[in-house]
C-alpha cells in the first residue's frame, strides 16, 4: 500500500475524542464539579439530581465564584486558573489542573453556570454551547458562590447515553460512594446530596456538618457503630511518607468485599490504589479468614514524589519509588495485622 499523508485533527474533532474520556460516566462528571467547588474554598456544597442524575445534576457552592473577566474562556478546552506553567505540575495542590472539565461537559450535555463574586452586586446565568463557547449571558439573582448546571448528559453520545440510561442505578450507587469519600477528606466543608424524583419529591441522601475531623466525618458517614468497629492507624512509612486514617479491628471485617467502604487518598485526593487495596486485603484475611477489613487510608507525601496526571480523571496515580513504597507498607501493616500482635495499637490522627 501507498504510505498515507498525516495530517493534523481539526479542533472540534479533538473535543469530541477527549470529552468522552474526561468524563467517563455520571460519578466522574459530578466529582469533576465538586472538585472545582472545592478548589474555589467552599465551605458549602450541594449536589441535587434530578432523576438520579439522568434528567440532570446541579453543583451549588459557596466559594469564590468566577470573574466577568473569565466568562468568555471559562468552559474552553485546556483553559485554567490553576496551572500557569508546566512545573507547576510538580507542586499542584489544587484537585484540577487540566481545564477540561467544564469544557467536555459542554461537548456532553447542557451546561449552563450562575455565578457571583463578592466584588458583583448580581450574579450572572450563563449558558454554553457544544464547543465551549459562551453562548448567553444575562443577570440573575444569588449568593457569592457558583452553580454548574448539566442537563441530559450523554444525549450527544449514542452509545455511552445508551449504556447511561441502562446503567442509571449502578453509575448512581458509584456516585453516593464517591460523595462518601469527598465527605471524609474535606475538612470543614459541609457536603449534601439530594435527589428529586419525577413526582418531585425530594429525598436527602448525603448530609455532612463540614467537621474539622477524619473521626467525626467517618462517623458522619457510617455511622456510630461502623466506628466503634475500626481502629486508629498511623504509620510511618519512610521519612517523607506517613499514613493516616482507621481500619477494621481485628475479627470486626465484613464477610463481602466491601469496595464501598475502602477510601484512599494521597494528601487528601481520593485516588484508585489497587495494589494498596490488594495489600491491605490480603493482610487483613491472613489474620482475620474469610473477612475483608474498612479501610481510610490517607498518604501523606511530599507531591513531587508522586504524578496524578496520568489518566484524565486523575484516579490513578504513579509514585516515584513505588517499590520500595510498598515493601514498607508491608512491614508496617504486618505489625498491625499480625494475630500476635493483635492488640497492637498507636496513637491515630484526630
Ligand atoms: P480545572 O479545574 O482543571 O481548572 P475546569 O474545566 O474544571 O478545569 O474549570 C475551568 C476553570 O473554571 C477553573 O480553573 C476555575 O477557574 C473555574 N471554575 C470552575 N468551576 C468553578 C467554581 N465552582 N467556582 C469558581 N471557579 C470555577
Ligand atoms: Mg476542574
């Protein structure tokens, strides 16, 4: 065959491709909103969905709202406050960095924004269209704070909104656990999930105070008894890694794999740690058969030892010396887990 000429992919074509995998389903579309909240200081954060979130989804927040400066490039592809230069990467404390969200969700529903800054007498309704492009702007009344609006996510994708519809409960039960674990590392925020069905009734699903403390938002969002069932870890892994949080006493495991109940986060961020995951299981049934334990485990690490920019929804992550990383968290769970040392306990974070 002839060799082909390589030519460059136009623009809209590019969104198309990236938006689908910024925003993979509901949970990720949602988290993506709440993250922005949090990173604008928010002490106050609803979700209301409608119909589980498959008419649409609404973020409300208190936090500093967005400039009239920014209206223009706020939902364009790649645009950030949060990043002004590439090293930045290195240090990045904030939960976005891409600018992408905002954007893919213009590309994958209908976004409208009503946002007001404390330096603005009224707010502003604003209303995008696919591209990104600022398509409407008009006054309207509310508090310093921003509202993100999406409605019929999907509805440009055949098949994914196919799978949508098909799937709403499961994407919505992935959801409420992923609330759970924004609910237990973000101190003094107050988080709150709603949900109205079609005869408009409304029922509270997720309801936190904002405490300062993993302890008081653990019990928060499990309750009392779940409590009383875990035991306070503090680790010191190495001389720049400690690791915080609770896991299951021993012989107080759950009988199923309870994925719902395991939360990991790195410095606060909730990420996917599959081999921790692993770990923590298999210490955990060799001392305790047959039983998997609760597990909230926060890393805390300096953030130029580890990237969270390798998958777009930034769930995975990829630490410098992960190795050596693990062989200690081994010995130091093995300390805690092992049956002999049963009762072994430390002083855990308040
Ligand atoms: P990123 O979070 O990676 O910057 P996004 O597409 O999620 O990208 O958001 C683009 C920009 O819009 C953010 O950098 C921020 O300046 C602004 N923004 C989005 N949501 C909010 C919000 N709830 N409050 C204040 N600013 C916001
Ligand atoms: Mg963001």
């Amino acid at each position: 065959m002839t060799s082909p000429s390589i030519k460059p992919i136009n623009k809209s074509a590019i969104h198309k491709i990236c938006a689908g995998q910024v925003i993979l389903d509901l949970p990720s579309a949602v988290k993506e909103l709440v993250e922005n909240s949090l990173d604008a200081g928010s002490i106050s954060i609803e979700v209301a969905l409608k119909e589980y979130g498959e008419e649409s989804f609404q973020v409300i927040d208190n936090g500093c709202g967005i400039s009239p400066d920014n209206f223009k490039v706020l939902a364009l592809k790649h645009h950030t406050s949060k990043l002004a230069d590439f090293s930045d990467l290195q240090s990045v404390t904030t939960f976005g960095f891409r600018g992408e969200a905002l954007s893919a969700l213009c590309y994958l529903g209908d976004l409208t924004v009503e946002t007001r800054t404390k330096s603005e007498q009224v707010a502003t309704h604003l209303t995008f269209g696919r591209s990104g492009l600022l398509t409407e702007e008009k006054k309207t009344a509310r508090q310093v704070g921003t509202t993100v609006t999406v409605k019929k996510l999907f509805s440009n994708l055949p098949v994914r909104s196919k799978e949508f519809h098909r799937n709403i409960r499961k994407e919505y039960g992935k959801l409420i656990s992923l609330l759970n674990a924004y609910a237990l590392t973000a101190k003094g925020v107050r988080l709150v999930c709603t949900n109205t069905t079609v005869n408009n009734k409304t029922s509270v699903v997720l309801k936190t105070q904002g405490s300062g403390s993993f302890k008081d938002n653990i019990i928060t969002v499990f309750g009392m008894n779940t409590f009383n069932c875990l035991e306070p870890l503090s680790l010191v892994i190495s001389d720049s890694c400690k690791v915080d949080g609770f896991l299951s006493k021993s012989g107080n495991g759950s009988g199923r794999n309870i994925g719902d109940r395991q939360y990991f986060f790195i410095n606060g961020r909730p990420v996917d740690m599959p081999k921790v995951t692993k770990l923590v299981n298999e210490l955990y049934r060799s001392a305790n058969s047959k039983q998997y334990p609760i597990a909230i485990m926060n890393f805390i690490v300096p953030t130029n030892v580890y990237d969270v920019n390798v998958t777009p929804d930034k769930r995975k992550v990829f630490f410098s010396d992960e190795g050596s990383l693990m062989k200690s968290l081994k010995e130091a769970l093995l300390k805690v887990y092992s049956p002999h040392l049963a009762s072994f306990s430390v002083q855990g974070p308040e």
